[in-house]
C-alpha cells in the first residue's frame, strides 16, 4: 500500500511537470488493453532505429539518474520522445550486465546465474543497430554470436523466448509489480516497449508481449523502480534515481 501510494503520487507529479515540457512526436506512446490489463506501449519501426539511445552518465561521468537530467544533454533542436529505465543495476547505479553505448561497450556481459530477477536465468540481451534494427536474444547465445550492435543492455529474465514464455512464470503468481521491458517483431523490424499501468505478474506481462503484440522474444528490464516519461500522454514520471535509462529522439 505504501509503494503504490508513493507511486501515485510521483506520477501525479510527472504529469504536472509533463504539462510544462516541449511538444514531441506524436504517434509514439499509446495507451492499451489487454486481458484486463492496462498498459502504455511506445512503437518504434526500423527507419526510427537511429534515434534510439542509451544514457548512464553524463559527459563528467557523473550518473544522470532521471528524465530531466537526460532532456539536458540533447542538442537545441531535439526532443525526447519517450523514455524509460532500461534494465537492473548495482548500488552505484553502474549496469549489472552488458551495456553499449553509441558502439562503445562499458560493461561485460554476464551468463552466470544468481539471485534476483537478473540471475533468473534464462536472461537476455536487447540489441539495437547491427544487421538488424532490433532484437532481443538469450545472454548466452548472444555472447556466442556476438552480433553487432549500436545500443545494448542486458537484464532479466526473459520474458518470451522464441515464442514461448519463461519456463519459471506461474500463472497463479501472487508477485505483482509495476513492470516495464522490451519486445521485438519476429522481423526485427519493430521494437515496442512497455510498463503496465498496475502490479502484473511476469505470466501477464509475458502475455502482453507474446499474445498481444505478437513478439517472438521480450526481455523485462525491472520492475517496482519501473518509470515512463511520454509527454504525449502527459507522462514524466517522478520517483528515485535510475541506472540505465533508453528513450527516442527527435528533431522539434
């Protein structure tokens, strides 16, 4: 109660602060339904691949940590689309597992198992550039094929692998977050990306990607931390600092 009290409160927060920034593309966060669920899912298609980006630091090292702090480091004549956190991180908010950046790799992919939702193994990698815009593939099988990518991070688990849902989802879960992640079209053409609007299950988040959206692979980045920021839907969420955080450019 007290979570999703405070939860409230900072989205209450973001939409009031959401109201006061720049009109961005419209067209790219949209709200949606399923199985009695709801959710914002943000759409990108390949000719949008090269706006994605990946944040940590800014460029004194210093951890950006929210959406205002990345706005800041945009040139005069972008804007930020959307944006989210984008997979789990350590203390001193530095990647838990594979993190690139513009080409530029800053941390070492992770196969082993452990503790948490990250060492529930399978996990994965979200990949974007390469030979394809957009993929999202098993962390051991990645670090064996070793695709190129402009952007990656590493989180876990899986969501949806080749189709079907981590082997470790129950239906009758009784651990609900606040969740968000990533999935991709079996082309690798469309990326979509998602937080729930409610506490959901891994199972009814799997679902989301696998049955209404139709990815053959999705990666969850994390869960109660889970924020958005969409000022097309008057979102800019508010709440504790963040790790990696992924979002859309734009030109104003």
């Amino acid at each position: 109660m007290k979570i999703d009290l405070k939860r409230r409160l900072g989205l209450a927060l973001g939409a009031l602060i959401a109201m006061t920034l720049p009109a961005a593309a419209e067209g790219i966060c949209e709200k949606r339904d399923f199985d009695g669920q709801g959710y914002v899912i943000c759409t990108l298609n390949a000719a949008q691949e090269p706006g994605l980006k990946l944040w940590l630091n800014d460029a004194n090292g210093r951890v950006l940590g929210d959406f205002y702090s990345v706005r800041k480091t945009l040139a005069p004549d972008e804007v930020l689309g959307f944006a989210m956190n984008a997979g789990m991180y350590h203390e001193d908010y530095s990647p838990v597992g594979l993190y690139v950046s513009e080409g530029t790799k800053e941390h070492d992919i992770v196969t082993a198992g452990g503790g948490g939702n990250f060492g529930m193994l399978p996990n994965g990698v979200f990949c974007a550039g390469g030979d394809k815009p957009y993929r999202v593939m098993e962390s051991r099988a990645f670090a064996k094929a070793q695709p190129e990518c402009r952007l990656a991070t590493q989180s876990g688990p899986m969501l949806v692998i080749d189709g079907d849902l981590h082997p470790r989802f129950l239906i009758d879960s009784d651990s609900r977050y606040v969740r968000n992640g990533v999935g991709v079209s079996p082309d690798g053409q469309t990326a979509w990306f998602a937080i729930s609007d409610r506490a959901v299950t891994f199972h009814e988040f799997g679902r989301l990607f696998r049955d209404g959206l139709g990815a053959r692979d999705a990666l969850y980045f994390d869960g109660s931390i889970s924020r958005l920021y969409a000022p097309e839907l008057r979102r800019s969420d508010f709440g504790r600092r963040l790790g990696p955080i992924i979002g859309y450019t734009g030109k104003n």
